[in-house]
C-alpha cells in the first residue's frame, strides 16, 4: 500500500496564509509499497506573498515500475496543493496509507477555502514585482531564446513571457 507523507522542508522560516503560520516549503511524497508497480512523487510548494504555490514536481519510477509515460505527468496539482497546504497548516509531519481515513475534511475545511481565495487572489492581482525581477533576471542571464526560458520557468504561455519582458523593459529592469 503507498505511503503519502506530508512535511515541512527542514526547520526553515514559516509564512502567513490567511490567518494562519504554515512552513514556507513544504513538501508532498508518495511511496508505492515493496511490490507495487506504481510511480513514486515528491511535489515541493512553498508559500509567496501569501500565496502557496507548486514549485517543483519529481517523478520517478520504482524498482517493480513501469516507465514514465505522459499520461502520468497529467497531475492535478491544484488539489495536491491544497491538500499538502491544509495537511501542513493542521498536522504538519502527517503520514498516512492510501484508503486510510483522513480526519480532514477537504471539502468543508475553512482553511482550504483560505488557500483557494489567496490564489485566486494572486492570479487577479496579476504579476508581482518579485516575479517580474526574476523574469528579467532570468531573462539577462539567459544565452539562447531568453523568453522561452521565462515562459518555462512561470509556466506561462510564450506571448505572456514577452509581455513580461516588455513591461521589465519599461519598468528599468532590463
């Protein structure tokens, strides 16, 4: 039976969502047990402005997997997301069986709902000064097709990564 664990990266700075502290990374696994042929995963979020965020995805397959196909990096991350965040900002070091009841109720959880509205937040408030920094720098230090390492590294379509780089243009910034 897989293992999902939830926990903090290290003893690292805490941030406010809502009105709550939750560690400022934090991290999703999931190990399938001895025999099992499925994929093992290690999603990383940490919390900016506020908001949290997906910052990294590891995927990788066991000793009895399968390979990789496409169809597994189909993840719904956004629901990882929230589940790791409100597991973090209750128990946080949670480790719990697959089929194990969990005493979280996500789809009543008042915290849950926090985390969605400070997303949602985030994406109407629209590019941050601390994202368009990055881009630009990103962008100045990047040899060969710049703006689609910005698009790669936001996860944004390649026009909006232009527009990103206009506006670091007009802003000084490049």
């Amino acid at each position: 039976m897989a293992k999902i664990s939830v926990t903090p990266s290290g003893l690292g700075p805490y941030a406010q969502v809502g009105d709550r502290e939750i560690p400022q990374r934090y991290e999703m696994t999931w190990t399938p047990g001895d025999d099992e042929p499925e994929l093992a995963a290690r999603l990383v979020f940490e919390v900016i402005d506020g908001v949290p965020q997906c910052r990294g995805v590891h995927i990788e397959s066991t000793q009895h997997g399968r390979e990789i196909r496409r169809a597994d990096l189909d993840l719904p991350l956004e629901d990882y997301l929230e589940l790791a965040t409100v597991t973090v900002g209750l128990l946080p070091g949670t480790t719990w069986s697959q089929g194990q009841q969990f005493e979280i109720d996500m789809s009543t959880d008042p915290f849950r709902r926090t985390v969605q509205r400070a997303r949602r937040t985030a994406h109407r408030r629209g590019l941050s000064n601390e994202q368009l920094r990055e881009a630009a720098e990103l962008y100045r230090t990047t040899e060969h097709a710049p703006t689609q390492a910005v698009a790669d590294r936001f996860g944004i379509p390649h026009r909006t990564a232009s527009y990103w780089i206009r506006r670091a243009k007009d802003r000084g910034m490049l």
